[in-house]
C-alpha cells in the first residue's frame, strides 16, 4: 500500500508542475 501511494504522490506531484508550467506561460504571455 505504502509503495502505491508513493507513486500516487509522484505523479500528483508531477501533474502539479506540469500545471504550474502551463499557468507560467499563460502569465507570460498576458505581460506581453
């Protein structure tokens, strides 16, 4: 179960900077 979760975690993780990316560009691209 510990191991599962971990990966939950990991990928959780990952959509979480994949999003943040995505509103950084969108950010940028407002100031322009």
């Amino acid at each position: 179960r510990l191991f599962r979760d971990a990966k939950l975690t990991q990928i959780f993780e990952g959509t979480n900077q994949i999003q943040r990316l995505i509103i950084a560009r969108e950010m940028i691209k407002e100031r322009k």
